[in-house]
C-alpha cells in the first residue's frame, strides 16, 4: 500500500532509558532520503548510547553519550559536495560517522560540548574524511529567554573551505509551541563578514 511505502522510506526507530540512566537508540533509515525511493535496497543504520541524570527540581543535569551511523546511498540528498556536485544531485556512495557529545546544566547555567568525524566514500570519487567540534555555554536570563555563546570549528578534507566561527545567540519561546532564534556568528578567518541567521519555528 501507498502508506506502507511511505513507512518504509521513513524507516524505524527505539529507544529505552532505564532507571539507573542508561540509554539507548537504534535506528535503521532509508539512506536515500525521506521521499526518494530506496532503489539500493540499502538502509541507513543510527546507534547512540547515553547516560542521564537529573535531580528531581531539574536544576542540574548531565547527559553524556556516543553516537555513530553507516549508509549506502544512491542519489541522497546530503547538502555536501563531495561528488563535486550540490544537493540537486545527490550523493552515491558509501558514509560512516561516529562521535560524543556532553551536555551539563546547573540552575540557570549551561554548557555542552561535541565532537563527530566522518568519513565519505563517492563512488568514483576520493575519499574525504571531514570531522569538526563545538563547544557552547548558555545562560536561561528568563524562564522563555536564553543566551548562548559557541566556538564551532569544521576541518572538510577539501570538500570545502574549513570554518571557525564564534557564534552568539537568543533563544526566545513566546509560547509553547513557538520559538524565535536569532544567532550572529563571526567567522575568524574574515571577521567582517558577519552572519546573521533568524529562525521562527512552530511545532504541531
């Protein structure tokens, strides 16, 4: 049925916390992309494991985990060119990336830090193995308002130009289901060239 492809492109996914703060998700995708067919019979595998904790007025928490994923893909939408061509072609190939991530919060105060490498094998193309990292600390100055700083740097192989930003931004939720961002990010390699980003999201 129409329903049941649908299904299978978007693919299946579990997740379990038990109460010591152990966690996991696993995933298998369509590494095509969500309205491509699967044409390769090939799916995208997803595992992370995690530990959290939480005190019981949430004003302190942490959460530590690990991640990883592989794909084969035909014709997938990645947004990279490492093919040399951008999104309109897709990439083919095979991908695989792993990484941490470290998130802390005490009362108002936060902070977490990431780190993911990849690696990228086009069919018929060289081999490209980008990795990049974040660090970010924030402060909630209101119950709906928060303010972040972040150092964000990516190394791409020569896929494109690598990047180091520092990032300053306000997180603003009118509502429940709303939320205004506004992010400027200043990159070191060209501080004048400042970038501004305005982002409004709706959930339902």
């Amino acid at each position: 049925s129409a329903a049941s492809d649908v299904y299978k492109r978007q693919g299946v996914q579990s997740r379990g916390v038990s109460e010591a703060g152990l966690g996991y998700a696993l995933g298998f995708f369509n590494g095509n992309g969500l309205k491509i067919v699967n044409d390769n019979n090939d799916v995208m595998t997803v595992a992370r494991l995690f530990f959290e904790r939480q005190t019981q007025d949430a004003n302190k928490s942490l959460q530590v985990g690990v991640h990883a994923y592989h794909s084969v893909d035909e014709n997938a939408p990645i947004g990279v060119p490492i093919t040399g061509s951008f999104l309109a072609e897709g990439y083919t190939g095979e991908r695989v990336a792993g990484g941490a991530d470290l998130r802390v919060t005490l009362g108002e105060w936060f902070t977490s830090a990431e780190f993911i490498a990849s690696r990228f094998d086009p069919r018929g193309g060289t081999r490209a193995e980008p990795y990049g990292y974040q660090v970010s600390a924030g402060w909630f100055a209101t119950e709906s308002t928060q303010l972040l700083a972040r150092w964000d740097s990516l190394r791409l192989d020569g896929v494109a130009a690598d990047s180091d930003l520092l990032l300053f931004g306000m997180n603003h939720w009118p509502s429940s289901p709303t939320e205004v961002q506004l992010n400027v990010g200043f990159p070191t390699a060209n501080a004048t060239n400042v970038e501004v980003l305005v982002n409004v999201q709706v959930a339902f």
